[in-house]
C-alpha cells in the first residue's frame, strides 16, 4: 500500500485540517488544505489522502485486513439516512470506495482509484470527500463515545 513516510513535514497541517473538518470548522479545514496545496502542491496528494484515512480507522478502532468484505453504506450526518454508494455524487462514491479500498488492505483497487482521477477539478472535489467523509467519521465515533461516557 502507498503509505506516507514518518511524519511528513505536513503532517501538522493535515491534521489541522481534519480536526477542523470534524468539528465543523469549514473555513479552516479549507485553509489547511490550501496551505498544503500552496506549499507541497499535488505529489503529496496521494500519501495526504491516506494518512486521512488511517488517522480515522485508528480513531475508529478499524484495523485494515485484507479480502475484508462488507457493505459501503454513507449515512448522513443531519439525518441518519442510510444511503448505498450509488445514491451517492462521484465524488463522495469515489472517496467512500477509497476508504473501502484500504480498510480491505487493496493496494490495487487502492491505486486505480487514485490513478482514475483525471483533472485538478476532479482531485479537488475528490480530496474534500475524502476529508469530509473522514471529519464526519471521527465526528460521529466521537459524538457515540461521548453518549456511552453519559
């Protein structure tokens, strides 16, 4: 799998922009993200959206496994709606698969979902599912953690 070598130098702005993203600070989230676009520009791309995702598995308890199956479900945050990925836009259906790509330790699937991207516009819009999927996760876990401490 690619993975992001040992804490890359932006690594705190990542992380900025993901705890921004989970507690619904959407102007700073889009600041850090900014901030690493202006200062690494697209080659870190692949290894951001990746430590995104193993940030959020870990805080989730979920632990990759390979040949994992399961169900790729999207549940709205507002509601509690249960959505299946074809009720999704491309590119949050793009950044759930990618998410399922990795907790099925799929490097392959993994890097024909990155290598599927084919413009600035579409990594733009695929990098914010990806944070946005990841913030409303750790959101979530944390909300239901908090609601079994009482």
């Amino acid at each position: 799998m690619c993975s992001a070598r040992k804490n890359p130098v932006w690594t705190p702005l990542a992380a900025q922009a993901l705890v921004a993203t989970r507690d619904e600070r959407w102007t700073d989230a889009r600041a850090a993200v900014q901030r690493i676009a202006d200062q690494f520009g697209a080659n870190v791309i692949p290894d951001l959206l990746l430590a995104w995702i193993d940030t959020t598995l870990t805080h989730t308890g979920i632990v990759p496994q390979r040949d994992r199956t399961f169900r790729l479900a999207f549940v709205e945050a507002a509601t509690g709606r249960v959505s299946t990925a074809e009720d999704m836009g491309p590119a949050q259906r793009w950044a759930g698969r990618l998410l399922a790509a990795r907790v099925a330790d799929d490097e392959t699937q993994f890097r024909v979902l990155l290598n599927s991207v084919s413009s600035a516009a579409q990594w733009s819009a695929h990098v914010a599912a990806v944070l946005n999927l990841c913030g409303t996760t750790l959101r979530r876990a944390r909300n239901h953690q908090e609601d079994r401490n009482g």
